[in-house]
C-alpha cells in the first residue's frame, strides 16, 4: 500500500466516525468513508492533493498518506483526529450532557484547517433539506472534483478553488444550485488564499473574516468553524432543527427557538459546540409534528 505514514498517540481511544462525522457531507459525500475502525478522506494541502487513511487501534491511530500533499496532511494528523482537543474546560452541568459524555468518550473535536473545503458544502446546505444540500454536493464533486491519489477506486477530490471560482451558474444550476448560493460559493472560492489563513488567526477574527463575505452569515460561519477550526464553542444559530433537539435534550421541550436553545446552552459557555454535537449524536430526538418537507428542486423555482 505504501505511501507516507505515522502513528498519533492519544489519552484515550478515539471514535472515528463520531470524530470525522462532520467533515463527511452525508453517506453520498465522495470525499470520505468510513469503514470498521478507519476513515479515508482526499483533501487538497497547500503543498497538493492528498489521502489520507486513518485506522484506530485502542489509543493509537495509525495515519497513512498518499499524494503531493502527503507530508503537509500527516503533520496536521493530530489536529484532524481530536490530539489537541482538549476537553478540561468542560464541565457536564446536568444529568444528560454528563450521560452523554460518558457515553460518547470517543467523541474528540477535531479540525481539518481547510477552510474553503467547509464552506462549500456549507453554503449549499443553506435554506435547503439537508438531503438536497448533499445531493447538490455529492453531484458538484463528482463532476467538477478529480480521482484523489492513493489505492481507493471511487474517492475524489473536491473542486479546487479555482474551478469553483470561474464555473458559470448554469452549471451550478444542473446540481440543483440556484444562482444565489452558487454566487456565494464562486466569491468564496475567489478568496480561497484569504479564507485559508483564518485557520491560523484567532476565533473571533476567523468568524470576522468568514463573515465578511457575501453570502456568509452567522450559521454558516459556526458549520465552518466546527470543521475547520475546531471551535468547541460553535453554535450553527439559524439551523431549523437543532433547537428542538437541543431543547429536548435539557429541558424536556419539544419545540424552541434560536433564543431559548442560547439560554440553555449558556451555562456551557466556551463549550456549547461540544454540547451541541454530543446532543446530535446521542441525545433524545424531539417527537415529530406534521409530515416532512418535501424535496423541492430549489434550481426550477
């Protein structure tokens, strides 16, 4: 199998699908898999395109790369699979999020530093059914994207930046794109240098700095710095759902708003990403009312 390889020793065993489960966009996204105790994921380094093959084993995992950006991909190993996070700040405050946290120990926040990757799906799975969202993705990668180096057939690298930034909006349109969040993506694809270095800057001049694009508010903000950044503290404001979810799961209630999920989340201060992903992975759902949005192609409309 070959390639570039190094093993990241960790305090405690990592779960990797619950880890990486952000950076895949849905079951459909070409650009990782997961398999038993290991994940595969092609990104594109400022040193190239690379793939990456994790494998866990009890504390170790073992990281194996191929490509041009193979070494830039295994230097940033520890900070993709959880090594930096550091979990001392949080303190679980009530019986739920203290079950929820035994239970999800293998739970770490990760951050794969490549920005402009994260925001593209991003932006996509604005105002949209997350269904739609990943199907518009999976589509963009699968016809704008490249076959990613390494031994798996099928995995692909997503679009680089530059094919994003001069790919017309009718071509965005064939994915169920409408011009508005195809505009965005092109702007921010324009910028890719610039949103690249919001890895290395402080949290609140990252958000300033992925913010002050067009078509970049607050809750797609919050979705890049949770995969991107590792921000422990990210809290998507604006999502449909989770406020449900996150109401339920503290106070019993089935149905909240932006405004209530914030007062719950507020004693966890620093740490409401981390209480917020470990509520989406294991918490309580809240009871369903009505039937389900249909799948409108948003593209004809």
């Amino acid at each position: 199998m070959n390639g570039l390889a190094r093993t990241v020793a960790l305090d405690r065993p990592v779960d990797l699908r619950l880890t990486l489960g952000p950076v895949r966009r849905g079951r459909l996204d070409p650009t990782v898999r997961f398999a038993a105790h290991e994940a595969w994921r092609a990104t594109r380094t400022p040193e190239g395109p690379a793939t990456t093959r994790i494998v866990s084993a009890g504390a170790n995992v073992t990281v194996r790369a191929w490509g041009p950006g193979a070494a830039w991909a295994l230097e940033a190993a520890p900070a993709l699979v959880g090594a930096l996070d550091d979990r001392r700040p949080f303190v679980p405050r009530d019986r739920v999020v203290g079950d929820l946290h035994r239970r999800l120990g293998g739970l770490r926040l990760g951050r794969t530093g490549a920005v402009t990757e994260a925001i593209v799906p991003s932006i996509l799975e604005q105002k949209v059914i997350g269904l739609e969202a990943r199907r518009s993705y999976a589509a963009l990668v699968r016809t704008l994207g490249e076959p990613a180096p390494g031994p798996l057939p099928g995995l692909m690298l997503p679009p680089s930046p530059a094919v994003l930034a001069h790919t017309p909006a009718h071509v965005f349109h064939r994915f169920g794109v409408e011009r508005k969040r195809a505009d965005a993506i092109r702007v921010a694809a324009s910028y890719a240098r610039r949103l690249e270095e919001a890895a290395s800057l402080p949290l609140a001049e990252a958000y300033a700095r992925l913010t002050a694009l067009p078509g970049v508010g607050p809750w797609t903000a919050a979705e890049v710095a949770m995969v991107a950044l590792g921000d422990p503290d990210a809290v998507s404001v604006g999502d449909y759902h989770l406020p449900h979810h996150v109401a339920f799961a503290l106070a019993g209630e089935p149905r909240a708003d932006d405004a209530r999920m914030l007062e719950l989340l507020e004693p966890y201060r620093g740490q409401r990403g981390r209480v917020v992903r470990l509520i989406m992975a294991g918490g309580p759902a809240p009871p369903r009312f009505g039937p389900r949005l249909p799948l409108n192609p948003i593209a004809a409309m």
